[in-house]
C-alpha cells in the first residue's frame, strides 16, 4: 500500500488534502519525504486507537464475502453513492481544476493523477513534465515479452492476454531480485515503488498491443512516449489520432486510476502483496478478479447490452415507451 496522510478506517473520514507540493521534480523523492510522517502517523493511529473495534460480521456477511465489513484502512480515495468518488478528498470536478493537463488539452493527466494519490499533493507542470519523462526512459517493453503475448491465441480473452502479459514482465522485477539477495524491511517501498513505476510506464504498449491483435489487423504502431502523454500515446497505438479522443481517454483513465480498497481486483491486489509478492504478481492477480463479470467484466456487459438493444429497437421511434418496454424484457429475464 503506497498510499499516505489521513487513514480513513469506517469509510466516512475524508484523507487529508494538500495543496502545496514539494519543490523536488521526481516522484521517488517527493514520496520519501512522506514515509517518516506516514509512519509516525499510524504508529500514533495504533497507539490511541489500537483496541478500537471498527466493526462486526455476521454470518450473512461472511458467507456473503465480508460485503460491508470495515476491516481495512484505505487513504487514496472515498466512494460515496451520493457525492461519487474523491481522490484524496478531491472530487473529479476539483481535480479537472486543479491537476495538471497536457498542452492543448482541457482533462488532467493521469500521471498527475498518480501523483496525487502517491504523495497527497497536487503536482506542479514542472514535476508532471520530469515525470512523464522518467516514465518514458522505463517504457520500453521487453521483445521476449511481446513474442509471449504474440504466442496467445488471438480469440483469447484480451483480459487474459493482460494477466499474461504482465506476469511476463515478472521476470525484471526489482523486489524479488533485491528480496532474493537479502534486502531490508526499510527498503520494501522503493522497490516495490521501482517496480511500479516500471508496470505503469510498461502496461499501455501491453495493452495497446492485445487490442490491435484482437480486434484490428494485427499491425502495431509504435510507442512514442518521448513527444506524448501516457495517455494521448496509448490512443496512438490503438490507432486514434483525434485530440478530442486524447483527453477522452485522460478523462477515462484519470477517473478510473482507484476505486477505494474493498473492490475486488484492488482489494487482491493489497491481499496477494501482503505475501510480498512483487507487483507484477500483484497487479497480475488484480486484473483476474477486474475480468470477472461482476467487476470490470460488467462493462463489456454493459456494452453488448447496448449493442443488443440497439438491434432491438432496429425502425421503431426511440422513444421512453419503446425504452422502458426493453428494459423490462432485460429485467424480467433474470439478468443483472
């Protein structure tokens, strides 16, 4: 868990929101200044509140997978189902504010984004600018790994080719080199914060590589992370070249970046990393359960859906009372 500054253990106690960033440009140093006060923090949190009970299980519950059972503390971000999601008490209108966006865009960046849910601060340009370009010096894929992927199956499910994928990086993993040679506890962040960084810089050629091998030709465009955002090259390698469609997917993925700590595939992801399992097995993990169709899966659902009402509708005026009749078919059905 890389996350810090104001734990929040019943769900309702919003992080604590900064504006003022640090003055140094990379993103490794600016969250090492965090660490002390993180650890002092919940060293203090356990101190006075440490035989606090923050909640209950019934046996519906537990049988029910812990569904609303406080058990865990979360910093980064607060789910509510009236106000929506903030991110390090920010809510989405607040960070297209105040987050930085690329030249010429209106949306934030994601990799501010990440730094803000990193570090609790809003990063300057001239932070976001260093960054972008640390990303790009880590963005190279492995051939090894992308002739694996080349090797799947194209009707494979492209989640699948993801978790593939992405065990494939494994093997450059910097927690387990450094863990295999006897590294300290002290040091766990760092390499863990090496890797992924590596992962995040690394996944959008993955991911962009699966869906054209999917769904398109099989032909590959190149990654050009130097002269574009994360964002506005992940699109280019899909192969949109719109700038309206670079700041959709800014937007897309900005609002996307966390979800709080219960859902499944973030709550795998802290569960199969409290093994110290690297991030690559991590993240690998997380993406098995996001491919489940009551997770990330429902999205694919929810677009057949579409697809499928808008075969129903075929000539028929679109109208509420043609709406409401399909709706119902759905509903009647037994379907979610």
């Amino acid at each position: 868990n890389l996350g810090y500054h104001g734990s929040h253990l019943s769900g309702r106690m919003m992080p604590a929101r900064s504006i003022t960033s640090s003055g140094v440009l990379d993103i490794k140093s600016a969250f090492a200044e965090k660490i002390g006060p993180m650890q002092e923090e919940i060293k203090a949190i356990k101190a006075k509140y440490g035989d606090e009970i923050i909640g209950t299980c019934t046996v519906t519950q537990a049988y029910g997978g812990m569904r609303s059972v406080k058990c865990m503390t979360y910093e980064t971000s607060l789910l509510d189902s009236e106000e929506g999601i903030r991110f390090r008490g920010y809510s989405i209108p607040e960070c297209q504010k105040l987050l930085p966006s690329a030249k010429g865009g209106s949306e934030p960046l994601p990799e501010s984004l990440f730094w803000l849910l990193l570090t609790g601060d809003i990063p300057t340009n001239e932070q976001i600018d260093a960054f972008r370009g640390e990303l790009a010096e880590r963005s190279k894929v492995p051939v090894g790994v992308l002739a694996a992927i080349d090797a799947l199956p194209k009707d494979l499910h492209p989640m699948s080719q993801l978790s593939i994928g992405l065990l494939a990086l494994q093997k450059d993993s910097v927690m387990a080199k450094q863990y295999a040679i006897g590294t300290t506890k002290a040091k766990y962040w760092e390499h863990t914060l090496e890797d992924a960084l590596n992962l995040m810089a690394r996944m959008p050629e993955i991911a962009a590589r699966i869906y054209r091998r999917s769904f398109k030709d099989g032909t590959f465009i190149p990654s050009n992370m130097r002269d574009l955002d994360l964002s506005a090259n992940y699109a280019r390698m899909m192969g949109f070249e719109s700038p309206d469609f670079d700041d959709l997917m800014r937007l897309y993925i900005t609002i996307h970046s966390d979800h709080e700590g219960g859902n499944v595939s973030a709550h795998t992801v802290r569960l199969v990393g409290s093994a110290l399992s690297d991030a690559y097995y991590s993240v690998a993990a997380g993406m098995c359960g996001l491919a489940g169709p009551l997770h990330g899966l429902a999205n694919q659902e929810v677009l057949n859906w579409l697809l499928d009402l808008r075969a129903k509708v075929g000539d028929r005026p679109l109208d509420k009372a043609v709406l409401t009749e399909l709706c119902w078919e759905t509903l009647k059905s037994g379907k979610v």
